[in-house]
C-alpha cells in the first residue's frame, strides 16, 4: 500500500505560521536503534507541543521522509531543502532538534545536510558526529589527548581470527562490540577464549567493523552535559550497577539496573570526570547535549564512548539526571533549541 498523504490544513495550524519559529524534530532512522529513537523524538514532541513552539514530527525511514502535524496529517519532506507543503504553502523549518539515535542521525548524515541548507540543528556537525559514533576512531583519537581508555584490538569482517593475539593484547575476559552501533545492540561479553568466535560471529551481525575491548573492572557511570552560553554544562552523575553481565540493552531498557543519581563515587573521580568533559568539548567542537560513559578504575576515569544524541525516553538517562540537577524537560528542550539557533552556521 502506498504512503496516503493528507494536504488539508485547518485554520489553527495557519494561524501558528504567523507568530511561532516552526521546529522539526527528526526521529526514528534506519538502523536497530529506530523504534527507541521514535521513543525519545515523540517525548521531545509531547514536552515542545504545548510551548513556543510549533512543532512537527519528522518521521525518516529509508525509503521516504515524512512531516506529521498535530492531527496526525502527513506531509512528504522534500528532502533536497528539507520543506514541505501545506495546501500548496511551503513551510521552512527554522530549526530541528535531532533525535535519531544511530544513521542517519548520530552518524553526521542528518548534520550534513542541515549544514549545507544553513539549518541550525541542536546536535554537532557532520564531521565531530562521524567521529564519535565510529568507537574505534574516536578512542584512538582521545587516547592522543591522554585520556585514559580500555586496551582495544580492532576486528573487520573478513579477518582472521586469531584467538590468541586478541588475547595477549585484550585479555579475557573481553567485550566484542559493534563499532558503529549505540543501545547496547550487538555487544557480548567474553569469559572464555572458546567463546570468542560466536561472540565475533554475533557482533559482525550489527556491523561489519568491531572493537574487541578488554573488560575494565569498576564503576560504571554515565554523565550528560551540554553548552549554555559557551560554557559547558556538566549534570549529576549516574552510577550504574546492572543486574545483568554488564549495561546491556535489556538493563537499559528493560529495569534490569539499579540506577543512582548522583553516583556514589569520590570528588577525585568527580573531578576528573569533569575535567575529561569539558576536554572532550573543548577539543571536539562538541555542541549541544551529550552523553559521556566511564568505567572508574581505582579513582581514574576510564572514557568509553560519547554519545552525541542521547535518548529521552522514560527509561533514559539524561531525563534522570535533568530532573535531579532541577530542571524541567520543557525548559532543557528549549534551551537546546534557542542554543541551537545562536551556533555559527557551515
């Protein structure tokens, strides 16, 4: 069955035109992270739709971008300028708060073509998010900065397994991750060297690049932070403590972790945290809201990834850490937005 598109629009939707800034809010994309960023883009769309803002869903599937207004009316998204029409009226997007976790969202796809058409959007630029959402890439490139990482051994499809260079250089037990993949998916934990080829086997599954890393024990947090007024902003901490193997997608998503805010940890380890942030943005050029993961090992932060388009679903973390620092979600979100629309254009 083909996409019905409904081009009618009612008086109130016009009137809207006429004094409120219009604000996409991308969601969904085409990779395992879909139906969780379709989560997090309708709890950005719900919080904004009652606010300054006139807001639209934009829908992005492989095939076709779509707009849903208020009434739930569809509207095909020309791509090629990012409009779309009502009753023969082009409407442009002043901004777009970017909630596509995974492609095209968090891999720079989306940025880049907001950048050329001069969009502001709340999430970095094409370059920075290509960067963080490749593991491997962006561990190396940290690591010349001296922050502390786990020993990592890289994996194509393709290669040769050899069990026991992996684990001369990693170590068992190890993580087997997908390179370019968030939420968990993909990722195994190692506890024998017997194990390693099924674990290789399932990762390439989620992608054909992997990161085989050796497993740091600690505790595990995750920290948001974002930019006001030039000045990074660090929230609370969260401690994580799973009752699973590790922070998987079922301990995520599913209540399987105990989740403290703020973490239990020492101000040393606060400190330090901190100040691996603020390098991270400062040397990145990173914009808008952020999600940073450590392994704290002996009082030393070990980095494992940034996430430059966090979740906001009921069982995210940001929301947690927003609503322990006293912030209420429509002011996050519009803060987000009115800093967007202030960033220098590419």
């Amino acid at each position: 069955m083909g996409l019905r598109i409904n081009f009618k629009c009612n008086t109130f939707v016009k009137s809207l035109f006429m004094s409120k800034k219009v604000v996409g809010i991308a969601m969904g994309g085409h990779s395992s992270e879909r139906e969780i960023s379709l989560k997090s883009g309708n709890t950005v769309y719900q919080v904004l739709r009652q606010s300054r803002w006139n807001c639209f869903k934009i829908i992005v599937d492989k095939n076709h971008w779509t707009v849903l207004d208020q009434q739930e009316n569809k509207f095909l998204l020309n791509q090629k300028d990012f409009t779309f029409k009502i009753d023969e009226k082009i409407i442009h997007f002043d901004v777009v708060f970017n909630a596509i976790h995974g492609e095209p969202g968090e891999d720079g796809q989306l940025a880049k073509s907001l950048d050329q058409l001069q969009i502001p959007h709340t999430s970095c630029s094409q370059k920075i998010a290509a960067l963080t959402f490749n593991k491997r890439d962006f561990l190396k490139k940290v690591k010349e900065w001296h922050i502390p990482i786990a020993k990592s051994f890289d994996f194509d499809l393709g290669d040769l397994l050899d069990i026991d260079t992996i684990e001369k250089k990693v170590g068992i037990p190890c993580f087997v991750k997908p390179n370019r993949s968030g939420s968990s998916y993909g990722i195994v934990k190692v506890y024998e060297k017997k194990a390693l080829k099924n674990a290789v086997n399932s990762a390439l599954k989620e992608d054909d690049q992997l990161i085989i890393e050796s497993a740091l024990v600690g505790t595990e947090i995750s920290v948001g932070s974002y930019v006001l007024n030039g000045k990074v902003i660090i929230l609370p901490i969260t401690e994580i403590i799973s009752e699973n193997d590790f922070f998987d997608f079922d301990a995520k998503y599913n209540g399987k972790s105990e989740e403290i805010t703020p973490a239990r940890i020492n101000e040393i380890s606060i400190i330090k945290v901190h100040a691996t942030i603020k390098k991270l943005y400062h040397q990145l050029g990173l914009k808008g809201v952020c999600r940073s993961e450590f392994i704290i090992v002996n009082s030393i932060p070990h980095l494992l990834e940034v996430n430059t388009v966090p979740g906001f679903t009921d069982a995210s973390l940001i929301p947690q850490q927003l609503s322990a620092a006293g912030i209420k979600l429509t002011d996050f979100f519009e803060l987000l937005l009115t800093e967007a629309m202030k960033k220098p254009l590419i």
